[in-house]
C-alpha cells in the first residue's frame, strides 16, 4: 500500500462526493492532508464525505461547490477553500461527464457540456492551483484520463468524452513542461472501467474491473515524495488490456 505524508497539505478533489472522487479525497485525509470536497449539485453528500474525511484523519475538511466550466465559480471555490483551508497543494480534477450516444444524435448542448466538464474544468482547475504551487515550490497536480486516449482511439458513442480525455493528457504533458522547476508535478492516471456493474466477461481483464482502491493507488502514487522526479506521465489503469477497441 502506497502512504503517501500529506501533514500540512490541503487537497482539492473534483468530483468528490461520491463514486471515485470520493475514495481519493478519503485517501488523501487518510494521509494527514486537509480535504476539500468539491461538489456541483450534490451538496448533501458532499457534506457527508467531508464528515467522513474528517473522521478518517484529516485535521479541517469542508464541502464546495462549484461549477468547473465557470472561470468565477472555480476562482470563488479556490478562494473559499484558501480561506478555511488554506492555499490548494494538491489538487485532483476527478470530476467528469458523459453522453453514451452516437455523435450525430447527440445534441449540441450535450456535446458542448461534455467536452467543457472534462476538458476545460481541469484547464480552469489547474491554471488557478498553479500560483500558489508555484510560490510553494510544491504542489501535485493529478488528472483523471481514460485507458485508450493515448492512442486516440474513440467510439462514435460518447465520442466528446473520447476527445476530451485526449486532451487531458496533451494538457498535462503541456503543464508538466511549464513546471519543471518549480518542486510541482502534473501526471495523469487512465482507468478504463471502474467498480461496474456490467458483465462483459470477454473484456474484463483479469476477470474483473478496477476498483476505486486500483485507481486511488496510483494517485497516492503520484503524491508520494518518492514520485517527486515524474511529471507528465499517465498510468493506464486496465488490467493490462489494451482496449484495441471501445
């Protein structure tokens, strides 16, 4: 088990309220880190992980929301979280959305939401971590991609997810390049199914979908000081499958 020493961090996860997000804000307050629980809708639940983190560990956690398409909804919340937590050191763009439909039926809207909560939310993330990582000379950036966006591949179903995650990773290699002297890092971790419900026993390597813990081990990864010298990597969480076809 990776244990990474958060004392005296604070945490930002996207997405945070349950599923995924959930799991890597607990482990970071598992890890001594202050833990903020980001949250769109689900305030309610947001509240509850928050409690939860606390629980687990962690000395100050708080739920806030914000909607990470909007440039003044994420500098509102990282100026909330700087004032009961202090500044972000770490921060997880967990949060993400998609559209199971073929591209042409799908709506512009949908389309558009999509692509902005995937893509653009971890741009307006990142961009308002980045200064106080930087004064810090510390800070971890971690970006949730998709198994397979290395190799472009994509599915005419749900294809601006595909696109978006894509362009996650080109935008954390381009970060981690901006960063290479300031003691912060950007990498990237890639599941491709997590905790599902669906069987597709001819797909699922090694009989079984990753877990939330398979995922939040490679982001404990990433904060460890022994990871200090990696930046713009992506880890493909997949079971060694090569999703040749999605």
């Amino acid at each position: 088990m990776i244990e990474p020493d958060l004392s005296g961090r604070v945490a930002l996860v996207t997405g945070s309220a349950r599923g995924l997000g959930r799991s890597i804000a607990l482990a970071c307050a598992e890890a001594g880190a202050a833990v903020a629980v980001h949250y769109n809708t689900s305030e309610a639940a947001a509240v509850a992980t928050a409690e939860e983190a606390r629980e687990r560990g962690a000395p100050a956690a708080t739920a806030v929301g914000a909607d990470v398409t909007d440039p003044s909804s994420v500098d509102a919340a990282f100026d909330a979280v700087a004032e009961e937590l202090g500044a972000v050191d770490v921060l997880v763009n967990n949060v993400g959305d998609f559209a199971p439909e073929h591209w042409e039926a799908m709506s512009v809207a949908t389309w558009d939401r999509v692509l902005e909560t995937n893509l653009k939310g971890t741009y307006l993330c990142t961009r308002r971590a980045l200064p106080a990582m930087r004064e810090a000379e510390w800070g971890r950036v971690v970006n949730v991609g998709y198994a397979g966006s290395d190799r472009a591949l994509a599915n005419p179903k749900n294809l601006p997810y595909f696109i978006a995650k894509t362009g996650v990773l080109m935008f954390t290699r381009a970060v981690a390049r901006d960063t290479t002297d300031d003691g912060v890092t950007v990498n990237a971790v890639s599941p491709y199914v997590v905790e599902s419900s669906d069987e597709f026993p001819d797909e699922a390597p090694r009989g079984r979908w990753a877990t939330f813990e398979d995922v939040r081990q490679a982001v404990l990864f990433f904060l460890d000081e022994g990871s200090a010298y990696l930046s713009g990597e992506n880890v493909e969480i997949d079971g060694g499958w090569l999703p040749e076809r999605l």
